[in-house]
C-alpha cells in the first residue's frame, strides 16, 4: 500500500514540475519581451538626447532630467488604480490596453515641438505605463506557486538589462539610418516612433496570446489544468491575509525595504538616462571620438554583465534561499563601481565602475524578487 501511495505522489511530482515547466515556457518569453519593448520606451530618451534631441529642443542638462522624470509622476499616480483594474477586467484585457496605449504614446513623442511638449508627452506615457510591471507580478501569482513565482519573477526582469544589451545599440543604429525615412523625421525622432511601434503590436497580441486564469487555459491538458487549480487553491488556502495599507505606512520594516528599493531603482535609472551623455562626454574629457552606433554598443557593454550577474544570482538564492549575504555582496560590488566610475582617469576604466554597478544593481533586484517570491 505505501509503495503504491508512493508511486502516486511520485507521479503526480513530475506532473506538478512538468506544468510549472510549461507554463514557464508559454508566458515568460511573451512577458520578457513585452518588459524587455517596455523598459526601451521609457529609455529610449537618452540616446535620443545625445543623438540631436536636446538641441533640437533647446535642453539643459536639468530640462532634460526633468524630461526623464516626469514619466514616473503619472505612472505613481495611477499604478495602484491600474492593478486594481487588471484584478477587474482581467489580465488579458487590461494588460493589453496598457502596452497599445503606452506604445500609441512613445510613437508621438516623436512629433513633439519643443520641451513643454516633451514634458507633456512624457506625463502621459507614464500615465499610459502606470500599473505594467507591478500588474504582471500579479498576474504571475495566479499561475505560480511561491516556491516557483521568485524564479519567475526574476526572468521577467531580465527584460531590464537585455533592453540595453539589444536595444541601446539598435536604438543607435536606427538614429544613424533613420534621416529623413519616414515623415521627414530626423535620426532620433525616427527611432522613438519605430520603438514604439512594437509596444502597439505586442498589445493586440497580448489579447490573443494571454490566458487570463488556469481555469481557462486550453494550452493545458485536462488534466494539466486541474492539477495547476489545485496547487494554486492549496496556496491560496495557507495564506493569511491581515495586512492593510494603512498597516503597511505604519510599519518601520516598509519604510526601510522601500527606501532600500529606492536606492536600488535611483542607481538603474541614474545608469539608464545618463549612460549614453556619460559616454558622450569622453570625446571631449579623453579626446576620443565616437560614431552614434559605437555609443550605442558601449552602452550596451554594462548591461551584458548585468543580465549574467542577474541570472547567476537569482538561480543561487533559489538554490540557497540565501539572502542578506548575497544582497550585501551585490551593494558592495555597486559601490565600489561608483568609486571606480567617478574617480577614474580613462574611458576604459570609467565603464569598468559603470559595469560594476548595473552588476550589483540588478543583481540586487534579482535575489529579492526570487527570495520573497513577490
């Protein structure tokens, strides 16, 4: 009897690994794709800026800081009502109005004016964004157990750094062919309005393409399906929901992790606007000189280490459960790269430190997201 009961909970093992499996395999490559067109659209502005923007637009160094982030006051204002609305409407729907909306948004920041314009228009792509990531986080735990939502998680960001790796070099190489294409539009208009144009294709796809619950995934069998119900039913049955938000701004434990995400979130931003100007400078600090597709491949360079710290790093948590170790690990290695980047003497070792820090960055965010399962 107990050999039998055995082969049964042996068999329905594998089951449980084989659809965790597939369902890692239909939604992850989707969903990084859709963050990897996500995080380019929010970017995309400093190539931009180097490429003609600011001069065309008249900007500052301080105007184009405030061009960057005004995005995110829309996208706070609305990203808690956005995720309330994904639970309504369903992922499917919800999800797919924000990527047409925002991708709609990024092609007509090509036409701007002038910088009030820019302002403008950057408001409302966050206003259009507000709700993506922490949306598909959500509707990662509808399909994944904790145990197996951290590795998921953590795939999800990789679209960060790989948006870089791939999409500041060919952000670059659009600049440099897109004189005059289309519209009359100069190199840097014509890649913000390409770029956005996926955004607007991955939307109506996700309509298609995105299964809102288990319960309703025909991609699964029968039997796959209800085995995927169950372990997300008995989940959903051990957990104890006491929390409040009310709760959670009174708590010193949330005010320190946020301002932790802060910190962490600063950095990747500070790297991802200012990356490509940094770049920029050392023609005139080094006297070297380089071409708009050489920017673009050099500012790839950090993010390539990133993606790889990342992967490595997420997979060893999950492995260990390890935490705190290897979160200290990746603050110091950020750090020092800061040290390195802002008092080095050569464009060489300049991005060495800049490497060093999207590393401890992102890497940082990875061991989170896999050890709290988010």
């Amino acid at each position: 009897m107990t050999t039998q009961s055995n082969a049964i909970e042996s068999a329905r093992d594998a089951l449980v690994k084989r659809v965790n499996r597939k369902t890692l395999w239909r939604l992850m490559p989707f969903l990084m794709l859709c963050y990897f067109i996500n995080y380019l659209d929010r970017s995309n502005l400093s190539i931009a800026a180097v490429n003609g923007m600011n001069e065309d637009l008249g900007l500052t160094a301080t105007t184009y800081g405030i061009a960057a982030g005004v995005f995110f006051i829309g996208y706070i204002l609305l990203e808690i009502p956005s995720n309330l609305a994904l639970h309504k409407f369903g992922a499917r729907k919800w999800i797919s109005r924000i990527m047409v909306s925002w991708g709609a948004v990024a092609c007509l920041i090509a036409f701007v004016p002038n910088a009030n314009w820019l302002y403008t228009m950057r408001f409302l792509l966050g206003v259009a964004e507000a709700g993506f990531t922490p949306g598909i986080l959500l509707y990662l735990t509808y399909w994944f157990v904790q145990k197996n939502r951290g590795l998921a998680n953590s795939l999800f960001l990789v679209g960060i750094p790989l948006s870089n790796v791939i999409g500041a070099p060919v952000a670059s190489w659009l600049v440099a062919i897109g004189h005059d294409i289309m519209f009359g539009l100069t190199g840097w208009r014509f890649m913000i309005f390409i770029t956005g144009v996926p955004a607007v294709l991955l939307g109506i796809m996700c309509w298609f393409f995105l299964t809102d619950r288990p319960a309703d995934a025909k991609w699964l069998t029968a039997e796959e399906r209800a085995v995927l119900i169950e372990e997300m039913a008995k989940e959903d049955a051990g957990e104890v929901h006491e929390a409040s938000a009310l709760g959670a701004l009174k708590s010193a434990r949330a005010w320190i992790l946020g301002l932790g995400y802060f910190g962490l979130v600063f950095g990747l931003y500070a790297i991802s606007f200012f990356l490509p100007t940094i770049i920029r400078g050392f023609q005139e600090m080094y006297n070297v000189e380089y071409s708009t597709v050489e920017i673009g491949l050099l500012t790839a360079i950090p993010y390539a280490f990133a993606v790889v710290a990342l992967l490595v790093w997420a997979f060893r948590s999950r492995r260990t459960g390890e935490a705190s170790n290897l979160i200290a690990i990746s603050a110091v290695v950020a750090v020092v790269g800061i040290i390195i980047a802002v008092s080095a003497h050569s464009p060489t070792l300049t991005l060495v430190g800049v490497t060093l820090v999207a590393m401890g960055v992102c890497s940082q965010g990875a061991v989170k997201v896999v050890c709290r399962g988010v």
